[in-house]
C-alpha cells in the first residue's frame, strides 16, 4: 500500500531459470529477487497457477500469501472440467482435428505463400500477355 493506503501491484522482474522448477528452486529465486530489490521487510501476496511446486514456493517455504491466477482457475474450468469430461467427446474429437489442421497449415505455410506468389506472377505475365497482344 502506498501512504495513501491504495493497494498497489509491482512485477518486480521476470526470468528463466536453468534447473528443475521445484518449490524449493523457485523460493529460492524468489528471494534472490527480493533481496536484489531490498524487499526485506515488505509484505509480499504472489499470484501464481495451481501447481504444486508454485504452492509450495509461496505458501510453504516462503510463507507468504498466495493467490491463484483467474486465468489459469478459468483454464482449467474449461480445458480440464469442460471440454475433457467424457460426456464432451465430440468436442474434444473437433478440437483436435482442428488442431491437425492448423499444425498442417502452419507447416506448409511457406509452401503456400511460394504457390500464391507464383500464382500471382502467373496473373501478371498474363495481364502484361493481354496488353501486349491489344497493342
């Protein structure tokens, strides 16, 4: 809070880092982060998703308030509650199918740029073909 008593919401830096993304490694980050800002004595609330390793980074071993992500909870709603519930086959046999379609779209998106532009080419040396033969 500032000295007007209005909730404030930093990013303080944002990062990879090499190793396995254990709780520990990732409290252990944290507090790097805090101590390369001086952010000893403040109070932290961290927002993160569900995983267990993020749980405990910020509730376990940090100690601090956590938050879950609206964004991830509506992710999972939707992907892990709705679309794969067995009741919802059909829609989970669209969904991939759409996915297969864009997977081949994107491969073959160069493939289909070249057609298009020789295609377009084709155009033009007939249209020049045409002018040049009304001359």
């Amino acid at each position: 809070m500032n000295d007007d008593m209005k909730l404030q919401a930093f990013t303080l830096k944002t990062f990879s880092f090499d190793g396995a993304h254990t709780g520990d490694n990732i409290a252990r980050e944290v507090k790097t982060v805090l101590l390369e800002f001086g952010w000893t004595n403040q109070t932290v609330v961290c927002v993160s998703d569900g995983g267990s390793n993020m749980i405990k980074a910020f509730t376990k071993v940090l100690k601090f308030p956590r938050q879950e992500c609206v964004a991830h909870g509506l992710h999972r709603l939707v992907v892990h509650d709705f679309i794969d519930h067995p009741s919802q086959s059909a829609l989970k046999n669209i969904i991939t199918k759409l996915k297969q379609i864009n997977q081949k779209i994107i491969y073959k998106k160069v493939k289909l740029e070249e057609d298009y532009a020789r295609d377009e080419e084709k155009k033009l040396f007939q249209e020049l073909v045409n002018v040049a033969t009304r001359i």
